[in-house]
C-alpha cells in the first residue's frame, strides 16, 4: 500500500513553504540588514555548538498518535536544508589567474559571494510490528564537497568561475513506538532527530556552526492505512496521551487535504491541522507570515539598481524577481482578496432562525464584486441598527454575556488557531457581542491580566471566540439574571 500521491503533494507544497521561511527576506538583497542573520527556524546546530550558545540545539523530538495494523509500514522523511558557501572568481588582467572578489559584472549581470542552501532528505522505512519490537536507529551522512561553474563573457573567453562549497553534516534518526492504554490501543510514536557533525575547526561563530547545521529541518511521516490523531484537538479517548506526548522544537499537525489521515507534518513552526498555501499566491515569497500581495506590490516597486543586487545575491531571488516583473494583471487581481464563505442559493428551508441563504452571483461578475445586495456596509455595525455591539448580548450556559462580562477562554472545541490552546483556561473581558454576514454570533475579548490588553483595546484588536469556547464567571448580578 502506497501514500497517495495527491495528499503527498499537497503536503510537501505546505513542506517547502517551512523549508525555505527566512530563506531571504524583502527586499531580497544581500546588503539589507535583515539578510545578515539568517535561517532562524528548525536549526540543528553541531553539538560542539553547544559551547558557544546552547540556545540553538543539536535535537528535536517529535512525538504523535497514530492507529495502525503491526504490519503498516511507517515512512519517515527528514528534509532540511545544507548551507553552501558560493565565492566569485574573476581573471586577472595581469597574469590570467583567478582571484576571489568580492564581484563581478560580466554583460550587464552581477555576480557576488554568497550562502546559498541545498535541499537534502533522509529516508527510513519500517514495519510498525517490528518498530515495537525494538527501536530502528538509522545514520546519515551528507558528504561535503566543491563544485565549479565557469563563466564566460557574450564572445565565449573565459571571465571566471563560481565556486561553491559545503561541508560534511552528520546524523541520526531513531524511531521508537509503543502502545498506549485505552480502548483501540493506539500506537505512540517518537522519532527523534540528532546531528552528529563534527568539524577539526574550533567553532567561533553562529555562522561556523550553520556550516554543518541541519536548517529547516522538519519531517513527513506517513502511514499507508492508517490514521494519525491529532495533538491540537484530540477525540476524548486520546486527550491524556496526545497531552503527555513531548515535542522538542518541532509542532506536529495532520498534513494533505481535510480529508487525509495518514499524514503528518512535524514543522518548527506552529500551524494547524491540514495547512495549505493559498491557492491564490503565485509563488514563494519565503515569508508565509507576510501578506502576499503586500510583498509582491512592494518588490516590484524596487528600483532597477535594488532588482540588480537582488538577483546577485541568489538564483531563488533572482527568479523571484523575474517573476514579479512579469506577473501577468489577472495574478495581481486575484491578490486582492476572495470569498470562501458564500453559499449557492438551495431553496429549501433551513429551519426557524437560520440565516438565509445566499443566492450566487450573475454569470461574469468577478468573486471580489457583489451586485444586488443591500448598500448597508455589513462592516460597519454603526451604519446598521439592529445590531450594537456594546450593547447585544448572548446566553451562555444560562448566563447573559455582554460587553463587560467576565469569562474563561476554553478554545479548542471548535477548529481552534494553535495560539489560541495557550489561552485555554485564563481569565478574559468580553468587549463586545459581534454578528456576522451569516448569522454567527462570535465575542470580541480582552485577556485579563495582560500587559498589552490595554494598548489593543485603543486599537480595537481583539481575540474572538464563538460562545461555546467560553465558559462564564458568575458575577451576583449574572446569577440574579439567570434565575429572573
């Protein structure tokens, strides 16, 4: 049995998003400061590292739920990134050897010195029944090694030549499951990622150590056949054991389509179960918590002069760039925003105090325009009378909740963001009782005791909950309302 090929690919999509987040960063050029220290997420550093700064360790641990026959293959794939340090050669006028330089400009291109990052993968296959068995420790050495690319100018003589180089990055990956107590004995898995690279150099500098880091790392673990459970909202049975389960600088959420269960994605990055990449967004910017169209509008205001080190400085930039300058119109409208929510009219009733169904749009009238709907700005709750925030209210386990009502956040029953599980169980004021376009009822809310609640209320930032994700603190006054 084999993993399906479009859940695989819909989750590497998601795979490479994390491997090269803080590649390069706007405006993607070499000499911006923010480009001088990079690669901030999945950093395995060498352990000798650990003498220097301990901030950055050598290990992650991932450990899941998942429900499989013994017999169910379990496939893990390590990915990350391998640095690689590219020099610039040039011919020297006076003799016709090559000399490093800093640059050089050959027919109207710039070539500079630079580190750049190779994608590398370990694989490990093993039966599930033979993992309970004992554990599978599995090497791998990534060789280091040089290579060469010469340069020519537009008559074909020789200009000089590109030299890339990179070291040696030594690990291990070790696999270890177990069931775990319950009614369908679900299997606990733990797999462990190590760098055992060493280097004769004394390691002075964060930079030494990314010599022979393993950058980005995370992992895919897939099960044919199987189901994995996920950590962020387990079904009842598994709550104790998915809380118990330790995970070390890694977050791991179900990976491919909604419908996909035998997937998991082990990020250093905190997402929620099934992420994707917007169907809208054109092509990698290398920061997924930028807005893209924000990004995209900004690159191709640089000048010609910023484009022209942008493209020196690396070939993913550089294709970034060339794409942004000829990003068709049609691409950039779809930037702007889309409607996921509307529903086809369906002509049936949905029952006493369902919203009404929306009726779709005329034939040739874009997703971003609607035609034909009230002029009252839905945005806008002051431009609509039947509904006011600081005053509405909803009854919550008995208990009217209004502006100023006291309550205790329980995120999580409902597909919860996974900063929101952080807030489960402390203390919050509801600002106001929100309705939106589909009838839904949702409470703006200030955490108590924050020492920024202040400032995000004079600008209006909120958290917002559904009601049943909050459970209310009984004042004397809430008590007397519930009983009235």
């Amino acid at each position: 049995m084999r993993l399906d090929p479009e859940h695989l690919e819909h989750a590497r999509k998601v795979a490479d998003a994390i491997l090269y987040e803080g590649y390069l960063l706007y405006p993607y050029r070499r000499s911006a400061a923010k480009n001088q220290v990079r690669f901030q997420f999945g950093v395995l550093m060498p352990p000798g590292y650990q003498e220097l700064d301990d901030s950055e360790p050598s290990v992650s641990q991932t450990e899941c739920l998942l429900e499989c026959a013994d017999d169910a293959e379990i496939l893990v794939v390590l990915r990350f990134l391998q640095l690689q340090r590219r020099t610039v050669q040039a011919v020297s006028p006076d003799d016709g050897n090559l000399r490093e330089v800093g640059s050089l400009y050959l027919d109207g291109t710039e070539y500079t010195s630079w580190d750049e990052a190779a994608e590398r993968e370990q694989h490990v296959t093993v039966p599930a029944g033979r993992l309970l068995g004992e554990d599978r420790n599995a090497e791998f050495h990534a060789s280091g090694g040089q290579s060469e690319e010469p340069l020519t100018d537009s008559r074909g003589r020789r200009a000089g030549r590109l030299v890339r180089e990179w070291a040696a990055a030594d690990g291990m990956i070790r696999l270890h499951a177990e069931r775990v107590a319950g009614p369908y004995q679900a299997l606990k898995l733990r797999v462990r990622v190590e760098n055992h690279s060493t280097s004769r150099d004394q390691l002075r500098t964060r930079t030494d150590g990314l010599r022979q880091a393993l950058i980005a790392a995370h992992l895919l673990i897939g099960v044919p056949g199987g189901r994995f459970l996920s950590l962020t909202d387990p079904p009842e049975w598994a709550a104790a054991e998915a809380g118990q389960c330790v995970n070390t600088g890694t977050w791991p959420v179900l990976a491919g389509p909604q419908d996909c269960t035998e997937l998991m994605l082990s990020s250093p990055v905190i997402l929620y179960d099934h992420p994707e990449v917007a169907a809208e967004s054109p092509a990698d910017l290398f920061d997924a918590t930028e807005i893209d169209e924000i990004l995209t509008l900004r690159t191709m205001a640089l000048t010609d002069e910023e484009k022209r080190e942008a493209r020196s400085s690396d070939p993913r930039a550089a294709d970034l760039i060339d794409r942004m300058d000829h990003l068709p119109p049609e691409m950039l409208d779809r930037l702007h925003g889309a409607i996921r929510y509307l529903r086809p009219a369906s002509g049936q009733d949905a029952g006493p105090g369902a919203p009404p169904a929306l009726a779709p749009l005329p034939s040739g009238v874009p997703a971003g325009e609607i035609t034909g709907r009230p002029d009252v700005p839905w945005w806008d709750p002051g431009a609509d009378g039947s509904v006011s925030p600081d005053t509405d209210h909803v009854v919550v386990a008995g208990v009217r909740v209004a502006s100023g009502s006291r309550v205790i956040m329980r995120p999580g029953i409902r597909r919860a963001d996974a900063q929101d599980l952080f807030l489960a169980g402390r203390a919050a004021t509801v600002q106001a009782v929100l309705h939106d376009v589909d009838g839904d009822v949702h409470l703006a809310v200030s955490p108590d005791q924050d020492p920024a609640a202040e400032l995000q209320r004079s600008h209006g930032r909120f958290l917002y909950f559904a009601p049943d994700e909050v459970e209310p603190i009984r004042s004397e006054e809430e008590t007397a309302w519930s009983h009235g």
